[in-house]
C-alpha cells in the first residue's frame, strides 16, 4: 500500500511532464503563416505635361515645356480631411523643360488633391523652383526673372478616368515675390496626362 502511494504520484507527474512536452513540440512544429508582403510603390503619381507660356508682352516665352512630374505620398495625404489633409501634403519633383531656350526649371514642394464632384478633383502645389531663365530683360532666355531661386506655386483641375489614369488641366507660376528686381516671373498653362500608382 505504501509502494502503491508512493508511485502514483510519480507517475502523475511524469505523464504531465510527456504531455506538456508534446503539446510544446506540436506548438513547435506548426508552420507560422506568414503575412502577405504588399508591394507599396515609392510613387504615387506620375503625370506629363505639355504647356505653353501665359505671359503677355515682354514676358512671352515662345516654345513648348515639357513638364513631367513625380508625386509622393509618404505621409498617406488620400482619405483625409480638413486640417488633418493640411498637415498630411503628398510631394512633388517637376521640371519644366523648354524646347526653345527660353527659361527651364527644376521645382519642388508640397501639394494637396482634393476630390470636387465624381471624377474630378483640385491639386495645388506650392514650392520652390531653380531656374536658368535670364536675370535681367535682355539676357535672351526668358523674361528677367531677377533670381535664379523663385516661388513657384501651381492649380490643377483633373478628371479621373479610371483607377489608374487621369488627365489634367494645369496654371503655374515661378516668381521671386519682388525679393529681386525684375520679378517678371513665368507663368504656364498646360494640359497632362497622369498615372496613378
């Protein structure tokens, strides 16, 4: 009797230890899933442009630019709203590419699309622009632009045509806001094509 209580408990904790150890061994051996990788583009946008000087007079630029653009959305700008949209911009990387050695630009900044009615929306862009565009009136390349580092800013009205393809109608503008004389400025209207990542 004695030997019989003796062992039973020894036996008791022997079989919990066995079968604590092959549910720890079956836990291990159990392939984990794992999460699907979604491929996130370092893009969101790309558009073409193709636009021709809006200035007047002396400020006319003859010729076509050619502007294309990249668009990026790290801050995940689509979807929202109001104040939270102001402080969540997209980016963007342009240049304006004159075909006729007038002035050409290199511009940067911070934009914001915001959807109007169906499929068109609103995109303005503020930044900064490097240009080659001449300093003075009678330099040859574009009108006096005062400063090779301007303001440069932009309005684009677009309609969206799928999920992926776009077409826009777009007024820009570079200047130096009268921080250097002359401060004729460039100004472009245009007409692109976009694709959407």
């Amino acid at each position: 009797m004695t030997s019989v209580s003796y062992f039973r408990p020894a036996t008791m904790m022997a079989y919990l230890a066995l079968g604590a150890g092959s549910v720890f061994a079956a836990d291990a051996e159990v392939p984990q899933g794992s999460a699907p990788v979604v491929e996130e583009s370092i893009f969101d946008e790309a558009r073409f442009e193709v636009a021709a000087s809006l200035g007047s007079n002396s400020d006319f630029e003859s010729g076509v630019f050619l502007i294309p653009s990249l668009f990026f959305d790290p801050l995940h700008s689509e979807g929202r709203e109001g104040f939270d949209k102001f402080l969540h911009p997209r980016f963007f990387l342009s240049a304006s590419i004159s075909t006729a050695d007038e002035a050409s630009q290199i511009m940067a900044g911070a934009s914001w699309k915001f959807p109007v009615a169906g499929p068109t929306f609103l995109d303005i862009g503020f930044g900064g622009a490097l240009s080659n565009g001449s300093l003075d009136e009678f330099g040859g390349r574009g009108p006096g632009i005062g400063s090779h580092l301007l303001f440069h800013e932009y309005i684009a009205f677009g309609v969206d045509l799928d999920d992926s393809w776009s077409i826009t109608a777009t007024v820009r503008h570079s200047s130096n806001a009268d921080l250097a004389t002359p401060n004729s400025g460039l100004t472009y209207g245009g007409l692109g094509i976009a694709k959407n990542f």
